[in-house]
C-alpha cells in the first residue's frame, strides 16, 4: 500500500505507532527549593499599588519573583492558583477593550537582550546562524549558570516548580510521558527530543566554548531552557512580533473561549514609553480565568507539543494524517509529476484532519494513490491538467472500494495498538475527577491527548464505512464522462 504500508501509520501520520521504546527525555535540575510565599491574598511589591496574588486552600503560591519587575496594571487582573494550576485572573467586572495588564518592554526578555548578556560574542561571524529562539535559550542558560542573583533568576527558580507552573512534556516525568506511546503526539515529541539532542550536541561543540558556557551547562539545562521557553515565550497574538519572555503575561492561560488579547502601547511625551497592554476582548466577570487562544490554526495535540499546553475543557480535535505515494508503484513518476505539479502537493503529504471532517484533497489524494489497473488510463500526458479535478470525485467503484477498504483496515489497526480503549480512557478521566485530581495534571493532559487522537481515528473509520455503504449510488468518472458528451441522459440512460 502507497502509504508508507498504511496510511495511518505513516511516521507522523495519523497514528503513529511505531513509538513503544522508552524513551525519557532529558529533565531539569534542581537549584534548590524556590522561596514559597504567604497564604491569601497579599501585596506585591514593585506592581504599584494594586496588585493582587490569591491562592486557595489548593497550594502557597511564589510570589517573590515579582518584585524584581516593574508591571503596572489597573486592578485589573491577579494571580491565583486554579484546578492546581497558576492563572491570571480578572480581579474585577471589566469591559472590551479595557485594559486589564500592562508590561513595559524594557521588562521582557527578547533576542536582542543576546548582545547584552554576551558582548562581542561571535564578532568574527561565527555565531551568525544562531537562530532567535537559540539566543534566548543560552541567554537562559548563562542566567541559569551564573552566580550572580540577577532580576530573572527569581522567576527561572519559580518555573522549576511543576506544581503551579505548567511544564513542556519533554520535561515529564517519565511515567507521564509513557501514557502518551502509540499516540502521534508521543512521535513529535520524540523527533523534538532527537532534534534537541543533536543541536544540544552542536552547541556543545561550537558556541558554548565561544560564550564561555562549556563546561558550565549540561544537556539537561538545554532541555530545561528550551522547556522554558517554548512554554512561556510570548504567543504570536494580534500582530507579528519578536519572540519574547514577558513577565506575568507568561502565566496566561491556553483556552479556545478567548477572552483577551495584547498589543503594543507607546505613552509619554514622545511616545517612547512602549508597553505591551493585555485587554480584555468581552465582557469578564471578577474571577474569570484569562486565557487566549495560543495558535488557532492548530489541533490540540500540536498546541501540547509545541506549547506545552492543552484546553482540556474545549479541546480542539483533529489530528495529521499523513499520505505518500508507494514507490514501488509501477506508475510512481506519473503520480508524482500530478501531485506536485497539478495538485502544488509533495509525494509525502500531512493533512489535518478531525472528528466529522475529511478534507477534499485527502480522497483526492487516496484515489490517486489507489489508481491502478484500468483506471490508470487517466495518467496520460492528455489528462494531466484534468487529473487532479477528476481526483476529487470517485473514479470507479474499484479505486473507491480499495480507498474505503484500505482506510478502515488502517485506522482499526492504529486504534488496537493502543493499550487502552476510548471507554476505558473515559474511565480513566472520570476516575481521575473523582479523585479530586487537578485538572491540568500531566497524566490528564496525557490522557485527554490520547483521546482526541482515538476520536478522530474512529471518526475517520465511521467515514470512510459511510462512503463505502454508498459506493453502488455514486456517480462515477466514465458517467460523468459520457454525460459530458450527452451520451448518457441525467438518469444514466443512453440517448441512442
């Protein structure tokens, strides 16, 4: 079968299975217990005069890293541990486009902040391909190594502690993480890790020893400042801007119900006062958790993976799909000239797909992968601006059948690889709430990803069944043709 044997299991397709080795990715290092703060409600200094933490019977929440950063804000929002998680909530009743937070820039932690913290580092162009993301991390690095107490170190302490601040899954532990095999979040993960331990390498070689780090950083603090960043790095909210870390606003809640946004602010006389203001974007009532949508173009699994976050009371399904064409296919060529250059697709192809919803290229491109046998006719050179249109209705019942067949054998056969059925996952949830467990645990999250992908899977086998039960009902490629050329009349009748 032209999908990597099956479709679905496909490395990073629709359910990558192929994950069963323990892996454990590297973990942070301890520096010490961080400095837990009062009970109830208290001031902050260096947040004006108006700013609140609260933490219920749930846990004692750090706030002695807030006082090394100046953040203004208008009563409008406070920090407080909910379902076991830290979150910014609104503090009062607030309106759209009130402003509920605001940081000035001069606060945050951005790539520009490299030249600072290494001067003339790579002047003779040698770090020159260091990416943003790279220069953060080993400005995190060398604030982590160094024995000065710096204004970050207080907050960088206070992210070691998974209990209120959320944390990257490739800094799991172990048997959190394992809940996650045989699922295609477990695979991204695992190409993250590997991706991570070559560049972990390479800088070990060739920029530690030129900004005085080597020796001094492990592979574990490279995990650990890549955790941190990709977790509380500023999100791509309403316009483009650089990677940053920002204090507090590190702390906004993932959520598909968004209720609030940012943007940048200038004030003073000439405007050089730049913030980054947090507004709300409707109506919010004291208490409301703040949450934005972190990317919504994207599932919820890969919003997990690349974040480190997961909505767990809206959850965005779907999952990738991914197709290839087989090249031991002896019309390989013809297929691939139609997908790259008809289609404007790749020979390997990754598709988003969700519960209810299968795109129009997937069984385009499922029917041409199937294209075989007397069908292939439509592979000549005097098909090949038409092929891909044709490619989007059925062909004939035996490339339909053979899509229909082959789907439904490869996404039963992803889902019992899985140690555990959706019920017993459902189970597993419930057992979980009964328990009073937080609702942002690892094992949740874990629990609740494996499940998103198991619905779409049983989605796309429920799919592609109902297409196979209509197969004697549908109209094919040589009808179409001969009503084209009124050979055949609307009810499929010949008009000699």
């Amino acid at each position: 079968m032209a999908l990597a044997s099956r479709c679905c299991r496909s490395a990073g397709g629709a359910a990558s299975c192929s994950g069963r080795r323990r892996t454990s990715p590297g973990r942070a290092k301890g520096h010490g217990g961080p400095c837990w703060a009062r009970r109830g409600r208290a001031e902050a200094k260096g947040w004006g005069h108006a700013v609140r933490t609260h933490v219920g019977a749930e846990g004692v929440l750090e706030t002695s890293w807030l006082e090394s950063f100046n953040v203004q804000e208008f009563r409008g929002c406070s920090l407080e541990v909910v379902a076991g998680r830290l979150c910014l909530v609104a503090s009062r009743a607030a309106d759209a486009g009130d402003v509920l937070l605001r940081v000035p820039i001069d606060e945050t932690l951005s790539e520009s902040v490299f030249d600072e913290v290494f001067p003339g580092a790579g002047g003779d162009g040698s770090l020159a391909g260091l990416e943003p993301w790279m220069k953060l991390v080993l400005v995190l690095l060398r604030f982590r190594a160094s024995d000065e107490e710096g204004k970050w170190m207080p907050l960088l302490r206070a992210l070691d502690d998974s209990r209120t601040f959320r944390r990257h899954p490739l800094l799991w532990d172990e048997a959190d993480l394992l809940e996650l095999q045989c699922t295609q979040t477990f695979e991204k993960l695992k190409a993250y890790n590997e991706y991570l331990e070559t560049t972990s390498l390479q800088m070990e070689e060739f920029v530690y020893p030129v900004l005085g780090l080597a020796g001094r950083v492990s592979r574990e603090d490279f995990f650990w400042a890549f955790g941190a960043l990709k977790t509380n790095a500023l999100r791509p909210f309403s316009q483009p801007q650089a990677l940053r870390l920002v204090p507090v606003l590190n702390i906004l809640s993932h959520g598909r119900r968004t209720n609030c946004n940012s943007k940048f602010a200038s004030s003073g006389i000439f405007k050089k006062d730049e913030t980054l203001d947090l507004l709300a974007t409707r109506s919010l009532q004291e208490g409301d958790v703040l949450a934005y949508d972190f990317d919504p173009a994207k599932a919820e699994i890969d919003i997990l993976v690349d974040y480190g976050v997961f909505d767990v009371e809206a959850p965005s399904g779907g999952m990738e799909l991914t197709l290839e064409l087989d090249e031991n296919d002896p019309n390989y060529l013809d297929k691939c000239d139609v997908v790259e250059e008809a289609a404007g697709l790749q020979v390997r192809e990754s598709f988003a797909v969700s519960e209810g919803s299968v795109p129009g290229d997937v069984l385009a491109f499922l029917r041409l992968v199937k294209l075989e046998g007397f069908d292939a006719f439509l592979l000549e050179p005097v098909f090949r601006s038409e092929i891909w249109g044709f490619m989007k209705d059925p062909v004939s019942r035996e490339n339909e059948t053979n899509v229909c067949v082959s789907m439904i054998q490869s996404c039963e056969e992803a889902l019992a690889e899985f140690p555990t059925s959706i019920e017993e996952d459902e189970e597993i949830l419930a057992r979980l709430a009964a328990d009073g467990g937080s609702k942002h645990s690892n094992a949740r999250i874990a629990v609740e990803a494996r499940l998103v992908e198991k619905r779409t899977l049983r989605s796309l086998v429920k799919f592609f069944r109902a297409e196979k039960a209509q197969i004697p009902f549908k109209e094919y490629y040589q009808e179409r043709r001969l009503k084209s050329l009124n050979l055949l009349d609307m009810d499929g009748n010949s008009t000699y």
